[in-house]
C-alpha cells in the first residue's frame, strides 16, 4: 500500500514543475510544494538504487547513489555563484558534507539497528573527508582576515581544487575495483528491475529532482526571512537538506530493509563525493561564471573535524547499532545550533 502510493505521488515531480512555470503562486506555496515533491522523488531513487545494486554489490551502489543523488546539489551550486549567492554556496556544500556524515548516517543506523558495515570503505571514505578538510584550510585560515572573496582567495582555490580532484579520481577508482571484486554476481536470476531500467529510473529521477530543487530553493529566501533565520543557517543546513534529500530518503529506505552495508555507503560515499569532487568541482566551473573562493569559515571547518571525528570514532568497530545512530543524529543537531547561533559572517 506504502509503495502504491509513494509511486503515484513522483507525479507530484512533474505537477510541481508545471505549477511554477504555468500559475506562478505566491514563493511559500511554491516551497511547500515542492518539499513535499522530494519526498517521493528521493524514495525513488532509493528504489533504483537498491535494484541497481542488486546487479553491482552495495559498494559500487553506494557510489551511484552518491552521484546521481548529488548531480542536484551541483546545479544548485552552481545557479547560486550566477546570482552571486557566494555564502549560500560555501555553507550548502560544507552543510551538505556534514549532514550526510551525521544525519544520513545517523538515521540510516537508527532505522537499520545492528548490522555489519564495510569497515574498509568507511574508512577510506572518511579518510578523504577528513583530508579535504585540512586542505581546505589552505584558502579558508586567510578568508578569516579580510575580505573573504578577493580574487588571491579564489586563484589559492584552483590548485587546491585540483588536488581534490585528483585525490577523489585515484581514490574512487582503487574503491570501485576493489567493490567491483569483492561483489559475486549470483548465478541466479536477479528478482526485480534490470540494471539498464535501475539506471535509468537514477537518472530521470534526479533531472525531476533537481528542477524541483531549484523551485525549492528560489523560495528559501522568502521562507527564511518569514522565518526570521540568518542566510548561513539557511544554507547550511536547509539548503543542505534539502539538496540531500535523495540520500537521505534513499539511505533510510534500504536501511529499514535490513541492508544497513549500502546504506551506509550512500551516507559515506555522498560525503566524500561532495567534500573531493562536488566542492572542488563547483570552483572550477565557477570560472566560467564568477570565480569562487573556497574561504569556508571557521564554524564550517570545525564542524567538519567533529563530524569526520565522531563518525571514526562510532564506526570504528564496523558494526552499526541505535544507539550509535542516535549519537551522530544529537552531533548534527549540535552544529546545527552552532550554525545558528553564530550567524552570518561579518565583513
């Protein structure tokens, strides 16, 4: 009954989207709109996700999960440096790391109890978040003094931006070859989608995901100044919630069937992919707009050392659990408080 009518509200996706661009109601109807749309599109890309990793093992799922559950995130991204949203940008994709770290992982263990987890995997997803992390002091420690957008910051940006890249390349090859050998494709018939219908469903999803996003994300400003919240806040943690919604519906789904490996590896592997590839990937292209400096705020970059510390620390065993999960949710709202207490930066 669930799955009949999580299937026919996707068709909110598409009513959304023609709502906007035909009627043009008033933002906040527009917003809530389109929230209630992601409910169903970030199911859906569960769904496939599940099925597509039935064919290719939970680790090279999670990773497919990760890229087509962020595509949304870096059209985003990238529609916000155009309208000179510069804060907006750095606290979505600094948000956006954190919460998949604590609150995706976190729910996905509360919803999936005990279980097995790919220690290996984990580790080396959480070694590449927790060494962008010191990378990207490089131009942020001189964004704390000054004007964090000067153009010394955003060219300091570019090599380091490469090195990123680079890092996430060599990383995520040696990952899925070494997923790709540890899966054994049963001899068996595989019950349920192809691996050709799995993808593309992934891919149709996250296009409708990421025009809705947009919808919802052209409405935030009006939503947080009705709210009363500061434009980091807003960035970092709503626009990070929101851009994350396929992973945290997908991760959540699979998690509360019982398949707590490929949840974790949607939460880990989107973290990473966003710290190595989404934010270095965003300042380079960003060039061919308005340059963007990766001058992430003090707030930002400690909060991404807590995150990637509580994380190892709870995961160390390889094993999930409740409670555990229940920790990392109670870390995210922590920074989450912290985020808005701080408030916007001061130039």
């Amino acid at each position: 009954m669930v799955r009949r009518v999580l299937f026919a509200s996707v068709a909110l996706a598409p009513a959304v989207i023609l709502v906007h661009y035909l009627v043009h109601p008033a933002e906040m109807v527009d917003f809530i709109l389109a929230a209630a749309a992601l409910i169903p599109l970030a199911w859906l890309i569960g769904e496939a996700t599940e099925h597509a990793a039935e064919h290719t093992g939970p680790g090279i799922g999670g990773f497919l999960n990760a890229t087509f559950g962020n595509a949304p995130e870096l059209i985003i991204a990238l529609l916000a440096v155009n309208a000179g949203l510069t804060e907006v940008v750095r606290g979505s994709l600094s948000g956006s790391v954190i919460g998949n770290l604590l609150l995706v992982l976190g729910f996905s263990l509360v919803f999936g109890g005990r279980g097995a987890i790919d220690r290996p995997s984990s580790f080396l997803a959480l070694g590449l978040v927790g060494g962008a992390t010191l990378v990207l002091l490089v131009p942020s420690i001189p964004g704390w003094d000054g004007d964090p957008e000067r153009s010394s910051l955003a060219e300091l940006s570019v090599p380091v931006s490469i090195v990123l890249l680079l890092a996430y390349l060599g990383l995520t090859w040696y990952s899925l070859r070494r997923h790709a050998a540890l899966h054994i494709a049963s001899d068996q018939e595989i019950a349920g989608w192809s691996l050709r219908l799995a993808l593309g469903v992934l891919a149709l999803a996250t296009v409708a995901t990421a025009l809705v996003a947009e919808i919802l994300v052209a409405a935030l400003e009006t939503f947080a100044e009705k709210a009363g919240l500061t434009e980091f806040f807003v960035a970092a943690v709503i626009v990070a919630i929101v851009g994350n919604a396929a992973e945290h519906g997908g991760a959540v789904v699979v998690a509360a069937r019982g398949k707590i490996a490929l949840a974790a590896e949607i939460a880990l592997a989107s973290s990473a992919q966003v710290a190595v590839f989404l934010i270095p990937a965003v300042a380079l292209l960003s060039w061919l707009i308005d340059p963007l400096a990766l001058s992430f705020r003090f707030v930002e970059i400690g909060a991404l050392g807590v995150a990637v510390i509580a994380a190892s620390v709870l995961l160390a065993d390889g094993r999930s659990s409740r409670l555990k999960g229940a920790l990392l949710v109670a870390a995210y709202v922590g920074i989450a408080a912290a985020f808005f207490l701080v408030g916007d930066r001061a130039v």
